[in-house]
C-alpha cells in the first residue's frame, strides 16, 4: 500500500501530465504490435521510418528532461524495436534487404 | 544586438544544441509522413497506427497548454498529427463503409478487418 500511495502522490505519477502523456505514446507500441501480422505491402516506409528517428529521438528526451521520465524512456525504447522490425519488414518486401535462401531465387 | 539575441537562442537550454529542440522538432516527421502518404491508396493506411497518432496527438496538444511553461511548439506538432492522422482515418473510412459502389466498399472493409 505504502508503495502505491508513493506512486499515487508522485511527482511523475497519475495525478499529472508527466504520466498520461507517455501513456498515450503507448498507443504507437500497440498499434504496432496489431500491424506486426500485417502483410508487408500495407507498411508505410514514409511512417515507419520516421517513427525509427522519432522514438530514439525521445529516448535521449526522456532520459535528459527534468523530472527523468522513465515511462517515457520505456515507452520510446519498445517503439523502437517494434518500428524497426516493421521497417525490416517493409524494407525485405520492397527487395532492399537480401531475403532468405529460397525467396531470394523468385527475385 | 541581434548578434547577441541569436546568441541567446543558440545557448537557449532548450536551444539547438540540446534534444529538448530537436525531438520535438522531429516529430513534424510524423506529421509529413502522413501528408507525404495522403495520396496513397486507402487499403494501405492501418486504422490501429492512425488512431494511435490521432490520440496522442490530442492528448499531448491539451498538455502542452496545461504544462509550465507552456510550450506552443509541442502543442503546435501534436495538432498537425492530430489533424492528419484523422484526415487519413476519415479517408480510409469512407473509402472501406461509405462508398457508393457498395460492392466495392464490402470488398475493402472485409479486406482490412482480414489482414487486423
């Protein structure tokens, strides 16, 4: 209990714009993860790519604004990796990337 | 003078030489990724993505007026996502439940809810 009242009242927590903000941003993490079984076509490099600059942007922004907000930090770090895959995933499906042995011989 | 104002800004602790300008500033990347994507079909444009700009992009336009100092930069690029991430959602919803070619418009809503 102690600890919760400790989240509850913090400087960071859900009484203040420092918590719901990266909350939001965990929307982009969820969206995502919904896309991952999308097929590769309907990826948009043009948003992905931009989200790949975006959230490693805002790890550094996180870690250095006043108060350090480690959910923030948390959520860019998952976006990341989630964004980056999308774009690996985008990219071998416009041929920029070499795909596996038997794909590689349709191209 | 203006030598010495530009200098100011430069040295701004939340000038160009720190990330509280640049990642801010970058996220307009967001924003010019959806124009740049406006004229692309329909079918290729993901609800759950746009949707999540759409509600971030609202969220964080009202914090930045709530926050100290307020930031009109931070308000300004979260309500260009806003604006374009329901520009792209009210494109993809009529074109998959509102098209007047009816068969069409069945095709494509059964397309996208296979592939969510």
């Amino acid at each position: 209990m102690a600890s919760f009242r400790a989240f509850w009242n913090s400087p960071v927590g859900p009484k203040t714009t420092h918590f719901w903000g990266p909350v939001a941003n965990w929307g982009f993490v969820a969206a995502g993860l919904a896309d991952m079984s999308k097929p590769p076509e309907k990826i948009s490099g043009n948003m992905t790519a931009a989200m790949c600059v975006y959230s490693a942007l805002f790890m550094r922004f996180a870690w250095m604004v006043q108060p350090r907000n480690y959910l923030l930090l948390a959520c860019h770090v998952s976006n990341e990796t989630v964004q980056l895959y999308q774009l690996s995933r985008w990219a071998k499906g416009q041929g920029y990337l070499p795909q596996k042995k038997d794909e590689a011989a349709t191209q | 003078m203006a030598n010495s104002k530009l200098q100011a800004l430069w040295n701004h602790p939340a000038g160009p030489k720190t990330i509280h300008f640049w990642a801010p500033t970058f996220k307009w990347g967001i924003t010019i990724a959806n124009i740049l994507d406006s004229s692309k079909p329909p079918e290729q444009v993901s609800y759950a993505q746009q949707a999540a700009i759409m509600g971030s992009g609202l969220i964080w336009t009202r914090w930045g007026t709530v926050i100290t100092p307020k930031n009109w930069n931070l308000v300004s690029v979260n309500f260009g996502m806003a604006v374009t991430s329901m520009f792209q959602l009210a494109r993809k919803t009529q074109h998959d439940y509102l098209s007047s070619n009816d068969q069409q418009g069945e095709q494509a809503a059964s397309e996208s809810i296979e592939d969510q």
